[in-house]
C-alpha cells in the first residue's frame, strides 16, 4: 500500500466534514475503532477534557483534524489506520497519527487559513512524541508511525522524514525528563490556594497596588509580581506569582488555578520562557513581550495594578 501523509486540515477538510455530517456518512465510534479509548486517554495525559469527536469515515483517505460549526473532530480512515499498524508492527503506529493530529488542534492550527505548513507539522509531530512517552511508547513506537506515512524528502508543506522523527524524539525526551524529574522529587502539596482581597505585597514597594488581589497559599503569602494579558483574552486575568508560577483568578469562586511557570532560559534576547499546562512553549524578551514559536506577540507582562 502507497501511504500518503497529506493530513489536511485547511478548507478542503471543513467542506469535507460539513459534507460527511450533514449527509450522515460519519460512522460513530464503533467495531471499526481500536477498542483502546484513545481519544480519552491523549487528553488524560495532557491533563484535558475530552472535547473533541473521534469519528471513523471511509471518506477520508488517511487523518485530519478539523473544525465544523464550532465543534473540532478527528476523523480518520480505519483502513488507513490498520495499515500503518501493520507496517509499523505496533498500534503506537496508529495512535500516534491521532495524536499528531489532536496536536493540530491543541496547538490552534486548525483555527488558522491556509493549509498545512511544516512549522505545523513539526509542532504536531512534537506533541505526538510527547504524548506518546506520557501514555508509556517507547521511542522506537512513537515514531513508528511517522516513519512508515512521511515521505524522505521535505516538500512546501511538509517537513522530510528525519526532521519529522527528530521533533517526535524532542517531544519524547521531553515528557520522558518531565516522568523522571516527577519520580525523583517529593510530591508538592495538594492544598488548594484562596483568594483574598487584601493588596498583593509587590518586592521592592514599600506599599502594593491597589486592588491587586494576593494569592495564600498553606504556607504562608504569595505575592502576585506581574500581569499577563493575552491578545486573544484580553479580559482574562493571568498574574506571575513570586514563584514564577502563571495563575488564572476566578474572582466569583475566590479560587486560583495554576496554568503554568516561567524558567529562565541561556537565549539572550529571550531570558525568560512561559511553559503552559499544555506544554506549549512561549518565548520572553527583557521587556516583557510574550512571543509564541511563530514570533508572534502573544502576550505582554506587566505590573499587576
């Protein structure tokens, strides 16, 4: 069998998955889906809801992943899937196409026009081989599927193969150093955080700002130092903690979540990096502008007044 590793997603695939739901030619998750519940079994692992529709079609010739009516699905060919199982010697094969695809999603690809490009593909792949290593894959497994659907040379847009295995083992190492470091340290605690509304205690001001709320934690006082606003949420309220941890406030349940962490980084013109709860990497510069693996400014770090 001749593989083609055009996962599309751009709008071809919506006509597509418009097409395929509203003439009801999408089977359900059925017999020809792997007994395995993958779907909830990737979002496990990444700590999310499962909000996505796995559906099993013929009318695709290999995966995508896209958007119709504000609903994401993941459709995929169980023959195409079942081959690449076969030339791979193992259902990682298969399981990593799906992932590679929910990567798309995860990673807003699919929220994007035009077509597949290898700035995306790379980003999935990674996501794949971290996944992979999270749901227990041997490297060998998680890429097994890339190497039997990619093609050798690179093309507008996609990556060639070995570029492709090698963001799959960055991802892989990744998760694997995530497990390691996990296995070595003391498990921090679980009490929750409160909110109140007394002024955050900001290093070096003798008073705080005004209205800025502080974050208690059980040992003591957390102090709020920055506040990050996202374009794409620019009512949603993100603080750095003098932890480095990046919280989300729920002002109505008085509750904070913890969505993320700053590590410094060796890259001078980007110091600082911000590591979500996805795992997605963002890039800081000395004045505090938040860019993502595009270079795009996504964010800005301010005071938290």
């Amino acid at each position: 069998m001749t593989f083609q590793p055009r996962f599309f997603r751009h709008f071809a695939g919506l006509l597509l998955a418009a097409w395929l739901l509203l003439a009801g030619s999408v089977s359900a998750q059925s017999s020809t889906t792997p007994k395995r519940d993958v779907l909830r079994e990737i979002t496990d692992v990444v700590g999310l809801k499962p909000r996505f529709e796995l559906q099993a079609t013929s009318s695709v010739q290999n995966a995508a992943a896209v958007v119709y009516s504000g609903k994401r699905f993941l459709l995929y060919n169980p023959d195409f899937v079942a081959a690449v199982n076969r030339a791979g010697h193992s259902d990682w094969a298969g399981i990593s196409i799906l992932a590679h695809e929910m990567g798309h999603h995860l990673n807003g690809h699919t929220l994007k026009s035009g077509g597949s490009n290898p700035t995306d593909e790379l980003e999935a792949d990674e996501f794949s081989g971290f996944v992979l290593r999270k749901m227990g894959a041997s490297l060998a497994e998680a890429q097994a599927g890339m190497a039997v659907v990619s093609d050798e040379e690179a093309s507008p847009t996609h990556p060639g193969r070995s570029t492709r295995l090698k963001a799959i083992s960055e991802g892989w190492q990744r998760a694997s150093q995530q497990i390691a470091a996990s296995n070595r340290a003391t498990a921090p605690s679980a009490a929750p955080a409160i909110v109140s509304n007394t002024p955050a205690v900001l290093p070096g001001r003798t008073s705080s700002a005004a209205g800025a709320p502080v974050v208690m934690a059980s040992n003591g006082q957390m102090s709020l130092v920055g506040k990050i606003t996202f374009r794409n949420k620019p009512n949603q309220p993100f603080y750095l903690t003098n932890r480095l941890s990046v919280i989300r406030l729920d002002h109505e349940e008085h509750t904070a979540q913890v969505v993320g962490r700053i590590t410094r980084s060796n890259n001078e013109d980007f110091p600082f990096i911000l590591v979500d709860d996805q795992n997605r990497r963002l890039l800081i510069d000395a004045e505090g502008a938040v860019y993502d693996s595009n270079g795009r400014q996504v964010a800005m770090v301010s005071d938290p007044s």
